[in-house]
DNA sequence: AACAGAAATTGAGCGCTGTTCAATTAAAAA
DNA sequence: TTTTTAATTGAACAGCGCTCAATTTCTGTT
C-alpha cells in the first residue's frame, strides 16, 4: 500500500513511540517485542522498521522520553519545594523511579553493542536532568567550593541510584534493608555537609 | 542414548556451568544462549535442560559463582592489606567489577520474573560479600556505633555500586566524570567520618 | 550370552524474537 | 487516465527458550 492518508510519517513515529512507551511500561524490558507494538499501532513489521532503524534504536527513543517525563517529574516537585529542596531531589528521584518501575529500570536494562555511542538527542536529555540536580547542589554549596558542583552532582547521583536499583532490583530485600530512602538522603547529607 | 560413562551427573553439570561462565563473560548478558553453551560442551540442548531447569536457572548458577569470586577476589586484596582496608574494599570492588566486566554486569541485568524468589544458595553466597564488608566496617565504626555497622554497611555497598554501574554502563562517560573510584571512595570516608 | 529394565541423551518441533526486502498497493503527478 | 513515486506489507531467515516422544546406551538378571 502507498501513504495512508490517515498518519502522516511524524504521527507515526509518535504513535509508534506511545504505544512501545506504554508496553514497556507493562512488560519490563524483558517482555518488550518490536512486533507487538507494530500489532498495537496497527501496522506490519515493516512499517515499524521503516520508521525507527532497528531494536537499539526504538528503545533508544523510548528510554529517551522516560527520561524527560523524569526530569519533568522532578522539576514539578521542586517548584513546590519548601526549604529542604535536597530531600525533595532525594524523594523524586526515588518517587518516580518507583511509580514507573519497567520504565526506569529499562533505561538500565538497555545497552548499546560494544562501542556504539549514545545519540546526541538522548545524551542531551540525560544532561539536563543531570542540570536540575547539580543547580540545586549548587545552591547549598559554600561559594568558595561552587567548582566543585560538577563532580559532586555526579558523585551523588551515583550514590542515590545506587539505593534506588538496589531498593527496586531485589538487592535491598535479600539484605532485609527496610529504609533505603532515607539511607540515600543521609549519604547525601554527609556529603554536603563534609563540603 | 543412556549415560555416557565419561561424566558423571555432577561433572556434567560442572562442566555446563564452566563453558556458560566462560561464554558469558565473552559475549555478556545480552548474547548468552543457553544453546551456545549445549554446543560447547558437545551435549543437545535437551540434556542441557535435564541438568538446569531453565534459562534463569542456569543464569542464577552463573552467577552465584561469579559472586563466589568476587568474594574471594576481596578476600585476598584484604588479606595482604596496610592499615587503609576501605580503600583496599572500595578499590577491589571495582577492580573485580572492570577485570570482569560482562560477569559482573550479568548479576544485575539477569532479573527474576516477578515474585520469584532467590533460591538459598543464591542468597546465602550474596549475603557472605555482605559479611564480609560488614566486618571491615564494623572494624572502623566508634564501639558505641557497632549496631548501625548492618545498615550502614548495605548503604554503603549501595553506594560503591551506584559509582560502579554508572562507570560501566556509560553513564559516567556520558557525564564525562572521569575519578569514579575516588569519588566513591570519598563518600565512603565522609559517611564513615559521620559516624 | 541373551534379555529386560532403567536411565541418559537426542533433536525435531513449537512459538517466539529482530530483521530484511521483493512484491504489492495507494496516493500524487503528468 | 496513465505513469511515477512512495508507503506498506508479510513471508522468509536465523536465532532464541523450552518440551518430550523416540532412541540409545548402560546395568542387572537370568
């Protein structure tokens, strides 16, 4: 068949986008197929692959809105933050981490083959939400120590993420670990405080 | 045919469980097959699925060993140990992580299906690298301290592994931190100054 | 030595996967 | 109306985890 005059190529992208988005966020990465979000969309195999180049690349985008909706998760809760904005960083990066588990742990799941770079529009994406945090490290840091924002941000959230995959993968439950959150929060305490 | 009297029921499975450590330290998480390893040891995929009982379980068995490992790996570091011992723990802990990289990252991309639990021996291998880090820091840890040495132990563990991933999955090279060891070391010392 | 029973091994077959591409069909242009 | 262009298709391929009737080999008995 020719062009449908139903979609036009950048609605089915977006159309394609959803629909895999929402499987994923129901299978896990394990269970999500190409195949089925085609069935879903209602069109073949191959239209899917003409749209998005392979595998790799569909979950490439998909990962790449999670992560926006993340950052636009996190950036909602700071607006209504009171004092304690680091705690509210804490509590929305486990928050939306929890409420989306298949989402979030994909983002993980997922790996390039041996080399490949991360396109340039998903690593803008991860950079941003990287921003928002490291703004707020910025803020509590004495100014003397403002250069120090960069690594530290980095620093941090490897410590927070480290809580949060061990708090959703099983890890935490194996080691009877009851109260990953606050762990989390009191590392970055220590953290900010030894700065 | 019946039982080949060149291995026992125990050696066979030995020997499945070396050739399946073996390709999944070649080929990672991702390219792992459960026939690949039937091939390698000269058996059908049928027998192969007589000694394990499936995909996860033979998965599980890898891995188990590769904990066993890096248990021992730390272990030794620890024994011809100065007076430093955290910087010796947090060091051989990436250390093992990057010398063995498709092994190590295979415990974390490998998931049980939902609600399955760990089978025991799984648990008990992880819960003894536990131990033996609970030790080192209980070591450090004020007497008056001694009974946060379990929780904190298993956020600092989370911690290190936060750092760890993100410096082998690409996240760190993304964000272009380049001294994930120290930075994990840092805010080990920082909590443990806390403390 | 011949046979019977038990135990181990097999591999074709099922339904699934990502991926390709010649063939088809619908829309646009002439 | 005819031609050209572009979108769409789905059978085909190689691979996956997994099953199980059929086969083969080893063991124990007569």
């Amino acid at each position: 068949m020719g062009r449908r005059s139903d979609h036009s190529r950048a609605e089915l992208e977006e159309l394609i986008l959803a629909a895999g988005h929402t499987l994923l966020a129901e299978t896990g990465y394990a269970g999500f197929s190409a195949r089925e979000v085609a069935k879903r969309v209602g069109y073949s195999v191959g239209t899917l692959y003409n749209v998005f180049e392979s595998h790799d690349d569909l979950m490439l985008a998909i990962n790449t809105r999670t992560f926006v909706e993340w950052a636009a998760w996190i950036s909602a809760r700071l607006e209504r933050a009171g004092e304690d904005r680091i705690a509210v960083l804490v509590d929305s990066y486990f928050d939306f981490a929890t409420a989306n588990r298949n989402l979030w742990m994909a983002i993980y799941d997922h790996r390039l083959p041996e080399g490949a770079a991360f396109p340039d529009r998903y690593a803008q994406d991860r950079r941003t939400l990287t921003l928002i945090v490291e703004q707020e490290i910025a803020r509590v840091l004495p100014p003397e120590r403002a250069h120090e924002a960069g690594p530290l941000t980095r620093s941090l959230l490897a410590t927070v993420h480290g809580h949060c995959v061990f708090a959703l993968n099983g890890t935490f439950a194996l080691l009877e670990e009851r109260h990953p959150r606050d762990a989390a929060l009191a590392r970055v305490r220590e953290a900010l405080a030894a700065a």
